[in-house]
C-alpha cells in the first residue's frame, strides 16, 4: 500500500556545487575520530584508556545512562588522543589507524528467525545502536522504548545533500536486512519515502510502507513526512534512520562486522570538482576535500548540508551521522546600501526588491552572511509560507523561549527536531536562531517531563 | 583607506561600549554588517528588517508627495476658488503648490522622525541593544495621518508619548500592543480634540484665518455628511476627486488611488498581508451594506443626525477619509495585528467593519479607522488565541487513538499525563 505525499509549502535552495554523480575512493586518513557532539545527550564512560589498541567495531565508550549502549571505534588502531574541553568534558577521540583493518566480529544473526530482544541486544553491543533516533526529542533512541513506527526518508531535498538513491545503489540486501531486523522491534509499520520519480533501490524492499514524496524542500526531511503519515502524540515514540546508517546494520547483521565505511557528497561552490567519495566515519576530511580541491583561502566548511550541518574545518572529522560536506565562502565583509538595493545573486522568500523569485531554478551561490541583524519577532506569516507541518512555528518557537512547558506540549514540539525549522530559520527576518531554540526547548521538556 | 575600512576601524572601537547601538544604527544604515551565521542554518535569506520597512516606505512616498501637492491645493482652492475645468498638470502639480505644501508638510515628517528616532537611539543605549528599525514606518506613518495645520509642539509630545508609552515600554519593535502611529494619533485626538476636529485643520491657513473676513472652510467629506449636507458635499467633490484624493483631509490619505498601487505594491512584494486587507474592505463594505439597508428600510427618519453618513453609498466610504490608508498601512502592522493567517481574516473584517461602524455613530468626529484599528490591536491576541486553540484542540483529540507502548524492560511509568 503506498501513499503519495504531495507538500507545497516551502522552498527549494538551489545551491552551486552539487556534487556530481562519480564516485571515487577518498584517500586513507592517518586519524578517524569521533566528535561527542554528535550524540546529543550523551554523557560517555570510557571503556578503554588513552593508547589502548582497539580494533574496528570495538567498543570505546558507553552511555552513562545506559551501560548496555555502546559505542564503537570505526576503525582498527591505536586511541591516541582523548580531547577534553571545560570540566574534563570528552569532546573527541582520536584514533590512529593501523595499516591493515581488524574488525570484531559478532556471530552472524539470520534476522529472519530473529527475536526481539536478540536484535536489540545484538544493535547495542555493537554499537549500531546509535544510528536510531527517536522522536519525541530527537535524541538516540531509548532501548527500553518500543516504537509505534519507524520513519526512513530515502528523498533528500536539502541543499546540495547527498542523493538517496545513488549512494544507496547495490546495497539491497544490506538494506533489506536491516529493514527485517528492525520490523521485530516495533509492532507498528516501518514508514519508507522515496522521491515519487526515482529509482530507489528502497522501493523494492518487503516489510515497508512506501511512500512516494514530491515537493520542494523540507518534503525530503523525515519530520515533514512523519507529520504527512502519522504524527508523534504525547507518550508516542518513533524511530528514524537515515538509510545510509541502514546499510551498516544490514551489513552487520550480514557479515557480524561493523563497516564504518560510507559513500558521501562533497559540494559547495568553493569546492574546484564536487563529486561523491566513499569514505568511513571519522576520516579527516582533507583527505577528499583536497582531491576535489578548493578555490579559495577562507571559507567555511560544513558537516552536513548547509542548513543543518555543523561548521568543521579541514582538520576536522566527518561525523557520525552525516553524509554530505559542503564547503561555501565565508560572508564576514560589509555591503554598501546591502539593506535597501535591489538584489539579484541572493536568495529571498519575499519579493521585496529581490528577484530570486523570478528565476526559481537559478543556481546561487549564498555565503555566510547573515544579511541584516538580529531582531525581535516582527513579521508574521512568513514562516507558515515554507513549513508544510501541522504546527504553528511562530508560536510554537515563543513558547520554546518563554519555556512554557505546557504550550510547547500543546503546539507539537514532541512532534518535531531542530532540522524542521532550518528553513524557517533560513527565511526568518528578524534573524532569529530556530533551531536553537527548538533544541533547547527540546532539551528542557526532556528534562522536566521525559 | 577606504570608508568601508573605516568605518569598520570605528565598529571595532566603539565595541562593547555604551555609544556602540548608536553607531551600528548608523553604520548598518550606510553598510548591511559584516556578521557572519554562528549556529544553525549557515546561509541566510537575504531579507532582514531594514529591508522590509524600507519597502513599506517606498510605498508611502507616493503618498507623501501627493500630500504635499494637495496642502498647496487646498490651500489656494480654499481662497481663490475651486478651478473650473481642472487639470492635474496646470492646478495641481505647479510650483505654488510644491512650495506651500513642502513648508507646511515637511516639517511635520522632520519632528515625526527626529522626535521619535532621538527617543529609539536613546532607548537603545540606555538598555543595551540595537536600534530597532520599527520608527522608520513609524515616523513616515505620522505626518500622513495628522491634519496638515498640526502645530509642531503639540505632534512633538504626542510622538514623545506614543513612542515611549506605545512601544518602549513593552520592550521595543516587535513587542508593543497597540500600533504606535495610532497612538500617536489617538494622543493627540483625546489630548487636544479642539484642534484635531471640526473644519479649519484639514487646510493650511483656515485656523489663522477663522474669524477674520477672509475665513476659509476646510470641512472634509466626512465632516460635510456628518451634518447631513450631501448634496452641498457632491456639489463640491465628485466620485473621481474623491478617488483620486483632491479632497481636504489629512496629509497622506486622500489619494485612494495612490493607497490602492502602495496596497499592491505591498501585497505583490509579499510585505503586507492580502487577507487583512481584502477581509478589511469586505468589512467595511458589509458595514455599509448593512445602513444603507437600514435607509432603504426607512428606520431612520431623514433628520437624524445620522442620516446623512448612512445614506452615503457603502462603497463610497472607501473612497473617503482614512479608511483605505488605515486598511493598506496600519492594520497591516505584523507586530500588533493578527498573526495567524485564519486570524487575520476575522481581524481584518472586524477592523472594516468597525471602522465605518464608528465613522457614523461618532458624535464627535466623524472617523473611526484609528480607534476601530486600535481597538482590534487589543482584540488581535485573543483572536489568536483562539485560532491556535483549534490547532491544539486538533492534536488533542488525536492523542485519544495514541499508541503507546509500554516500556521493554516492563517497568509501569507512572503517569505523566497531568499537563496535557
């Protein structure tokens, strides 16, 4: 049974630098780490000391909150170096590779005949586990939490993102492993959305609900479809995974090996020859960023897409969840009269002198310029004009601010993750940081009422 | 060394320091800052406040200039008479006109900015933070909506007091209640209602005059039907000066035709809401509707004071007094309107509605747009209060089907249901 999935409201951001469809092998990186950030709301509790030799899919660290999760090192060598920030936080782990890969190997599991409990044992030993997040709150999943739905975008629509269906080529026993494993954890439906033109290797797969989504961006992010589908309810639960991060558990359940390896997009106007490279979690990303090579000195690099990504730098490390990596010029220079003349390189969602609107499928090249200050809410109705979600965003990001927890239950927050309001955040006039202030509201309902 | 450079020297500075809100108001006004995206979405739309209040004004200025060429006409018509076969070229758009209009009419906008703009830069250093760009409509908004006869001292306090009472006291742009041009107005309606009423402050000179042999009549439209004069009012103006705004009134809303272009130019560039404005217009129109209906009835006798606004056709109310500029620029405002979309609907309907409601029944003063406005600014919360409780209400009643699993590990989670 399938479902289409039309959205309307929004705003596709035509970017230059999408990454063209060649894959080449990215050179081996000397270090891989493993950035905390990327694990909201863990505390981690080392489980191995700096300079100990571990191999590939060996545990690290674990969850404060939950011994059983582990997380593992994506590569075989040596911990090198524990990066500590204030208060001996852990803010990286950095581990030298050794030349030769060794992996830990789990038993081989047929997800067929698979239990419940198996599985969800066998994903959090081996450190797969981390890959699920769930909603409310947008975290990593609770274990001891069952799902009344898992949600996989296979359709990227973020700027400049990596396509679904061509990293995800060749990979459907993998994916369909996967899929298998994870249907023993929820008695509910494993929601899949495609692109309602593509050849997803996703389509194809038993034990899904296919939806088929078209639409300008956010049609493709997992929280826009969720609210098409089957919205979260207070005390719900829902899972999501991006496909990607389902090839490595179908090949763990496959193969009993933890492959950290991935196929990713580099793009962004300052990069000289964008394309994909297959790389593995944590790499640095010098190593493909320089191949592409760069045209020019300064600029920011990000992990991830443009709107929802973190800003790295070329020492930096590709970090766990992300598939893309965008390089795009720094916008810290003055414009003359940037405020009131007309403007023709820059996008715009009114029509205020801009003229984005009249060529809806120009290419541009945006920086970081946050094009005017930042003010109090002022205009309404903007917003609603790109955020295609059965939520009131305006209100919804007061009540974050003014940490009413009853309004934000109300207005759907459990609804939703930061990465839903990066387009209102990108069009907001009074430059006001969304999805801060999501997260942050997230975090405070977790902590008072989750 | 480049003023770019230079300024950027004076940024760096004046950081940090008590005068640096005053100097970023000016700088950013010269150059969009150099700022740079922190955390979230690394690039930007390119629209910010400054931009959106400047669209508003390009489509005020149209207004303005047709103010000030209809000060000077209306001065001159009022003593040499109104010309016989006129033309917009040869009695309207001449030097004389130009030149009486911007000595009488330029001096209110200098006093509407500088009073105002000093009260916002002050405000800004004192508590810390940027000067918003919220005045910068503000300040062009007062003099189109005051009579053109205005003594400065008295718009001087009234725009003192709207901006500090009106706005600052709430925090600033984005946070005021009321619409803080209309609290200006309605300042100085309550504060001086001698002046700001009855026939002689709509055209320059009528108050020096008054009482001297040479006394001119500046009665408006709505004043002439007030008194139940309609047939002396359409002797004098017809339909299209009406339209077009060679009519006495205040500054900058006479020229329904003018206010028509700004409104689309508004809704065009996606600044103003559509829906406030056409469910404005359907209001006022019901309004109408509704007492020309009641003439037609005959449940008013011909001698009620009444009479003569009632019977004036419904769609004619549009065309005169501040009608149409209150729809087009002040129930637009974002910050004190509606601001859900159902909300605006039921918010602007009520605006037109109460305006022509007001406009007939008031004893005083034949116009009711500002307090009409100003009342549904108050009104506007609790209308999307109410459109929100909808969106709640929906998800409510989707929670009945919810389905929640227990937790794996068996353990019964106490209830945490209590805030829903």
């Amino acid at each position: 049974m399938s479902k289409d999935i039309r959205i309307k409201k929004g705003l596709n951001i035509n970017l230059v630098g999408a990454a063209e469809k060649t894959t080449s092998k990215a050179v081996l990186s000397n270090v891989y780490a493993l950035n905390l950030d990327d694990f909201h709301g863990i505390t981690p509790k080392m489980l191995v000391k700096q300079g100990a030799e571990v191999k590939a899919g060996e545990p690290l660290f674990y969850n404060k909150a939950n011994e059983e999760m582990l997380f593992v090192s994506p590569v075989s060598g040596e911990l090198v170096e524990i990066v500590r920030g204030a208060r001996r936080r852990i803010l990286t782990l950095k581990i030298l590779a050794d030349k030769t890969q060794e992996y830990t190997s789990h038993k081989v599991m047929d997800v067929e005949k698979a239990e419940a409990d198996e599985v969800r044992k066998f994903l959090l030993q081996s450190g797969a586990w981390p890959f699920i997040k769930q909603r409310p709150y947008d975290i990593i999943a609770t274990p001891d939490s069952t799902p009344k739905a898992i949600f996989i975008s296979g359709y990227a629509t973020a700027p400049l993102a990596a396509d679904p269906d061509f990293v995800l080529q060749g990979k459907e026993a993998e994916l369909q492993a996967a899929i298998s494993a994870l249907r023993t954890l929820t008695p509910g439906k494993i929601h899949v959305s495609v692109g309602k033109s593509s050849q997803s290797p996703l389509a194809g797969l038993e034990g899904i609900t296919l939806h088929k989504v078209s639409g300008p961006h956010p049609a493709g992010l997992v929280g826009t479809q969720i609210n098409k589908i089957d919205p979260v309810n207070k005390g719900e639960v829902v899972w999501t995974i991006s496909p990607q991060d389902l090839v490595i558990i179908g090949e763990l359940f496959l193969t009993g090996k933890f492959n950290a390896e991935r196929t990713i997009a580099l793009g962004g106007s300052v990069v000289k020859s964008p394309k994909y490279y297959t790389t593995k979690i944590g790499a640095e990303i010098s190593t493909f960023l320089y191949a592409s090579g760069v045209s020019q000195e300064k600029f920011r690099l990000i992990n991830g897409d443009v709107l929802t990504g973190s800003k790295t730098h070329p020492e930096g490390h590709l970090g766990f969840y992300n598939n893309t990596v965008t390089a795009i010029p720094e916008g810290d220079d003055y414009e003359f009269f940037g405020w009131n003349k007309p403007v023709f390189n820059k996008i715009s969602s009114t029509r205020a002198l801009t003229f984005s609107w009249m060529q809806p499928n120009k290419k541009y090249d945006l920086d970081t310029n946050t094009n005017g200050e930042h003010r109090a809410f002022v205009v309404t109705g903007r917003y609603e004009a790109v955020f295609p979600l059965d939520i009131y965003p305006l209100q919804l990001l007061k009540a974050c601010m003014v940490k009413d927890l009853d309004e934000m239950e109300q207005l759907g927050l459990y609804e939703v993750a930061p990465e839903d309001f990066s387009l209102t955040e990108f069009i907001c006039i009074s430059k006001q940081p969304h999805q801060q202030i999501i997260r942050e509201g997230l975090d405070l309902l977790y902590q008072e009422i989750g | 060394m480049g003023l770019k450079e230079k300024l950027h020297q004076t940024k760096l500075k004046y950081q940090g320091k008590k005068m640096a809100p005053a100097f970023n108001a000016l700088h950013t006004f010269l150059y969009s800052p150099n700022e740079t995206t922190h955390s979230g979405s690394h690039v930007r739309a390119v629209d910010d406040l400054k931009r959106t209040m400047n669209t508003v004004i390009m489509a005020l200025v149209p207004c303005l200039l047709f103010g000030i060429f209809n000060a000077g006409y209306q001065h001159y018509s009022a003593i040499n008479g109104f010309p016989e076969n006129f033309s917009v070229l040869e009695h309207f758009i001449t030097w004389d006109n130009f030149w009486l209009g911007a000595i009488t009419v330029l001096p209110i906008v200098v006093v509407s900015y500088g009073v105002g703009l000093a009260i916002e830069f002050l405000f800004a250093v004192i508590k810390g933070h940027e000067v918003e760009e919220g005045y910068l409509v503000t300040g062009m908004l007062v003099p189109l909506i005051v009579p053109v006869d205005t003594p400065l001292w008295m718009l001087a306090v009234a725009v003192a007091f709207g901006v500090v009472i009106g706005k600052e006291v709430f925090g600033g742009t984005g946070m005021n209640i009321l619409n803080p041009a209309l609290t200006i107005r309605a300042f100085l309606f309550f504060a001086y209602p001698t002046w700001m009423s009855g026939d002689k402050v709509w055209v320059h000179g009528a108050v020096d005059r008054a009482g001297t042999a040479d006394a001119i009549s500046g009665e408006t439209v709505l004043g002439y039907l007030a008194q139940g004069n309609n047939t002396e009012m359409f002797a004098k103006y017809d339909l299209s000066e009406m339209f077009f705004g060679f009519i006495p009134g205040s500054v900058g809303e006479t020229s329904t035709f003018l206010i028509l272009l700004g409104g689309l130019f508004l809704i065009f560039s996606k600044i103003a809401s559509w829906r406030i404005m056409v469910s404005a217009v359907v209001g006022s129109l019901a309004m109408g509707l509704i007492f020309n209906g009641i003439v037609a009835a005959e449940w008013i006798p011909e001698y009620s004071k009444f009479y003569g606004l009632m019977s004036f056709e419904f769609w004619q109310h549009l065309l005169v007094g501040g009608l149409a500029f209150g729809i087009v620029y002040m129930a637009t405002d974002p910050v004190t309107g509606s601001q859900t979309n159902r909300g605006k609907w039921i918010y602007g309907f009520l605006i037109g509605f109460l305006s022509v409601m007001i406009r007939v029944f008031n004893p005083g003063y034949p116009e009711g747009v500002f307090l009409a406005i100003l009342l549904m600014n108050v009104f506007a919360p609790t209308i999307d209060h109410y459109v929100v409780r909808g969106n709640v209400k929906r998800r409510m009643k989707r929670l009945k089907n919810a389905t929640i699993f227990p937790k794996v590990s068996g353990e019964v989670e106490e209830l945490k249901t209590e805030t829903v």
